[in-house]
C-alpha cells in the first residue's frame, strides 16, 4: 500500500503527444441470423453463459448435446428459431471458457480470417499457412497480431476447416481462439470436438466477407483470458447499478452522515449530489478496488464503507465543479432540467459547490489516509489549472492549435478520472507501478472522453453545444487547421465574435473538410492508446477490468476488414447483413 512520501505523491507532467493513428471501426448490419444490434448480443452471451453455469455444461459438447441445449436456450428466452446457429456457437464458448482460461497463452493458436483485411491495398504476401501480416496499420489484423503475438500465441491469418485440423494434429496447439463466419465454425466443430481441444469462437457479423465486421471487444477479452484474471467473475453492470443506488437520499445520509433538518445549504447538496448523473467516477474507484481485491481472494469482495465514502468524494469533487462550470459557462439547463444556480442564485449555488469540495476532503480525512488526500488535491489543482485556462481564453478568444486544446483536456477531464482510478487502488493496496500505470491510462481515457463529447455536441446527441456557444472546442480548432482560403478567417471570425449567422457557414466548413472523420480517428486513437498502457500492470484482473472499462465509457465497437475471395461461394443462398434491418450498435 503506497504511503504519504514525496516520492510517491510528487507527478511528472511530460509534453503531450499525439497516439498512434489506428484504423477506424465502422458499422455495417449484422446478416440476419445474428442479432443486428450489440446489446442484445451481449444479453444473449450473458443468457448462456448463465445458462451453462447451472446446467452444468460439461465440454467437449457433442453435436446432440449442444442441439438439446440450443434448444433449450431459444424455449428460455423466446428467440427466434433463425438465432440457433449463433446461440450454439455461445453455448459451446461458455463451456469452454473456464477451459481456455487454464492453458498459458503459448499453447494457444489464435486464428484471424483474411477477410478482414482492406484487400486492393494489403500489402501481405500469402504461404501456405495464410497471409503474412506486414503491420502496414491499414487494418485491425495488426492490432489483434502483434497484441497476441506478445503474449505468446501463434497466429494465423486464414480461413477453413482444414487449418483448424492441421493444427490441431501436431500436437502443439492446446486450445483455439477463432474468428470466422458461422458457417465456418460449423465445419470445424466436428474436429474440434473429437479432439477436445478447448475452443471459443468468435463469429463474424456478416458472411460475405465485405467490409466484414466482428464484435472487437469480444475477440479481446478472449485473447487476453487467463484463469488469473477474475474480472469475467464480477457483474459489472450490476456493480453499476450499485454505485448509483449509494447516491439516493437515504444511501447518501448513510454513507456522509445524518444532515441536520435546519441545515438547508447540506440538504440542497445532498439534494444536487443525488440528481442525474452517470457516476463514471465513483463507479471507477469501485471497480478499480474490486479488482485489486479479487487478486487476494477467491470470493467476491466486500464493498467497505470506507470504498463507499471514498466514492461519493470522488462525486462531490464532480458534482461540484458541475455547479462551477455551468455558472462559468452561463450554462442554464443540467441533465434536462434547470442548472442549480438557475434554482437557488449562484451565490448560494457557488457556496453549495464550495460545500461539496469540503464534503469531499471530510470524507477522505475520516478514512485516515494523507495519501489519498494528496492525490484528490493534486488532481482538484490541476483541473483548476485547466479550467483556469479554457476561461481565461473565453476573454479574448482567438483560435487555437489542436495540440493545446487536447492539453486543455488533459488537465479538465483526465485529472478527474486519474483522482477517482488511484483513490480506488490505493483503497485496493496498489503498488507504486500500478498508480504509474493508471495515470497514463488516464490521460488517454479522459482526452478521448472530452473529444466524445465535442463530437456528440456537434451531432445534438450531446447535453450541450460548445460548437454554438462557441467555446473551446476540438472540432473548431480542426476546422480552423483544415479551412482554405477565405473560411479560416471566416472560422476566426466566428471564434471571436460568435456570430450567430455564421453557424451554418462554420458546419458546412466542418463537414466538407472531414472535421468530424478527423476527430473520430483521434478518438480510436486515444481509446486504444488506453488499452496498450495496461500491458504493464501486474494484476491481470485489474488489466481485464479496465479493458472492458474503455467499452463500458464509449459504447461497444466493431472490428473493419475488406476482403472478397469468397464473396461468389457465398453469394447463393445465404441472408447477408445486406438484407438486415439497421440497428444499433
């Protein structure tokens, strides 16, 4: 457990840099014999895997067992019957799953179909085996190679029936993680299981094998699953949902302590602090403990009071700087209802944010660790800083590079969600390591949260709109970059004067110039740049957890590939994503 010394507490602020571009995940309906829309695939994932654990599954399932069970699944939930391939391939993945999870990575082969590669630009040769990756980044063949490859499996990127049966007869390979069309991983589940070698696959959502896709976060969990990291143990969504149950009235006067009938100013906060909210910082600084705590046990850890009250702290930080930030901004509306300064006056607003901080800080002092204080107000100093700096732009606004606008975000967003990560590890014992790693993975997740949400205000799908307000914003310093001619003065112009009517002028210069493609690249960036820090954390169900964290915060994604060697062979016959309503991701 890290103790209160300088040399521990002190932080090195290095130059931001920009992440490695990745490829970009795109979209594309599912055919029709998988579910189109993502959650809903991962409710079906959750059925089975419940499904087996009470059965009691036992692999290798043979073709009669997994038809009874398959069918028992589809009775169960109403499904229907069209879904019966894809739930057979879910059923034998939850029987195995435990299975894979006990055979080291070097005695694993994952197989990748060559499908997914943009093929009139690949630059790979083929051999007998497959194609030979050549790392060109041009697709996420790449990211999942080199990934498994560092862990120790042996990779293939190919196809078929065959390939699985070669493998598996030299005796080398223990267990398969495949990607392929279901109508592959048909072929080569009667091989598989005459030869109990453990195996989760990992279908494809079109079979055509143009602009193919697959659920990526799925294929990552998979790769990176040892018996070692029990994350795949806890209910994350349920964990949600209990965090957010500590910040109704009756939870919060538990956790913080009765507030006085004739303290009106603790009751308005406690009021403010139980309103809206996603609770992403709180529900971080649980899940970080939690993890940590599982590497020490074999049961489900205790949720202590003192990780209860750290994590409202961590929400009376936010929701604090919340009432700041809309009197600041002159921001009237707050989760689709009045701001509290439009309510109570932002005098009385600005001492109810005031009074939130020092809740914060007396809630942290009464858990009698100076480590954890220093870290919250190391992170509320430089979020100040940030803060500091974005107003004091708002004075004489003039546009800004990219590169400072993302060091804005740095300092604003990044800072609260490293306060809420390290409050939960040191809670959990981390080791100094640790708290190194989390910090950068920080930096990436908040960088990548705040340029979500220059994009979601952009598109209205967000609670504001910076781009209308004209604040700082990402998206207007890319516009400003990419302008020709008379529209970079034209995007100046309205940076300095907020001209209403050039609002439409300045989305049409966004549009055109591929703003908002530019800012979505950034985005995977970042969110991948969150995943690669992780490989240096020594707990593997801290590393799963905060894996499936960067899913939880952006919604899920999908895996781009282009190929069309067997868009003939499948043209005859089969339902493709083609022919599938749209739905949601």
């Amino acid at each position: 457990m890290i103790q209160d010394t300088p040399d521990k507490l002190e932080k090195h602020v290095f130059p931001l840099q920009l992440p490695v571009q990745v490829p970009r995940q795109q979209y594309r309906p599912a055919q029709s014999n998988i579910p189109d829309d993502k959650h809903v695939r991962v409710q079906l994932k959750k059925l089975t895997e419940d499904y087996v654990a009470t059965v009691g599954a036992v692999p290798p399932l043979t073709m009669a067992e997994l038809l009874e069970h398959t069918g028992a699944v589809l009775q169960e939930a109403g499904l229907d019957p069209i879904y019966k391939d894809y739930i057979a391939i879910l059923i034998s993945n939850a029987a195995w799953r435990d299975s894979l999870a006990r055979i080291p990575y070097h005695r694993r082969l994952l197989l990748i179909p060559k499908c997914l590669r943009v093929e009139d630009r690949c630059p790979a040769p083929f051999d007998e085996f497959g194609l030979l990756c050549k790392e060109c980044g041009l697709c996420s063949i790449q990211d999942l190679t080199v990934e498994a490859e560092r862990l120790g499996y042996a990779v293939l990127v190919a196809e078929g029936s065959a390939i699985v049966r070669s493998m598996i007869e030299t005796g080398k390979i223990e267990a398969i993680v495949g990607v392929s069309c279901i109508n592959v991983l048909e072929k080569c589940f009667p091989h598989m299981e005459a030869a109990a070698v453990p195996s989760v696959a990992i279908p494809l959502l079109q079979d055509d094998c143009i602009n193919t896709t697959v659920d990526l976060d799925w294929v990552w969990d998979v790769i990176h699953l040892t018996s070692d990291d029990k994350t795949y143990r806890l209910d994350l969504d349920d964990l949600k949902t209990e965090v957010r149950g500590w910040f109704a009235r009756a939870s919060l006067d538990t956790i913080m302590g009765e507030a006085g009938d004739d303290d009106e100013t603790a009751q308005i906060a406690r009021d403010w602090l139980a309103t809206g909210g996603k609770r992403w910082r709180p529900y971080l600084a649980t899940c970080t403990y939690m993890a940590l705590e599982s590497d020490r046990r074999d049961g489900k850890p205790e949720l202590t009071a003192d990780m209860k009250k750290a994590a409202v702290a961590v929400e009376c930080f936010h929701k604090a700087s919340l009432i700041h930030d809309d009197i600041e901004d002159g921001d009237e509306q707050r989760y689709e209802r009045p701001a509290l300064h439009t309510v109570v006056g932002v005098p009385v607003a600005l001492n109810i944010g005031d009074f939130l901080l020092g809740e914060g800080y007396r809630l942290l002092g009464e858990l009698g660790r100076p480590d954890m204080t220093a870290v919250a107000a190391e992170g509320h100093v430089t979020l100040c800083r940030g803060q500091g700096r974005e107003l004091l732009w708002t004075r004489h606004p003039e546009p800004l590079p990219s590169m400072q606008v993302l060091e804005i975000f740095r300092q604003k967003t990044a800072a609260a969600f490293e306060v809420a990560l390290r409050l939960g590890a040191i809670l959990g014992g981390a080791d100094e390591q640790t708290h190194d790693v989390l910090s950068t993975y920080s930096e990436s997740l908040g960088i990548g949260y705040q340029i979500k949400d220059d994009l979601e205000d952009f598109t209205g799908e967000g609670d504001s709109n910076d781009l209308e307000h004209v604040r700082l914003s990402l998206i207007l310093a890319i516009a400003h970059k990419r302008a020709q001619g008379a529209e970079k003065e034209r995007i100046a112009s309205f940076i300095r004067s907020s001209a209403p009517g050039c609002l439409d002028e300045v989305r049409r210069i966004v549009t055109e110039r591929g703003v908002l493609d530019k800012a979505e690249d950034l985005l995977e960036a970042y969110k991948e740049e969150a995943i690669r820090s992780l490989r240096f954390l020594s707990s593997p169900t801290l590393k799963g957890l905060m894996r499936r964290i960067v899913s939880k915060i952006f919604g899920e994604n999908l895996i781009e590939g282009y190929c069309s060697e067997f868009e003939a062979r499948n043209a005859a016959g089969r339902a493709t994503g083609a022919d599938a309503a749209p739905g949601s991701r």
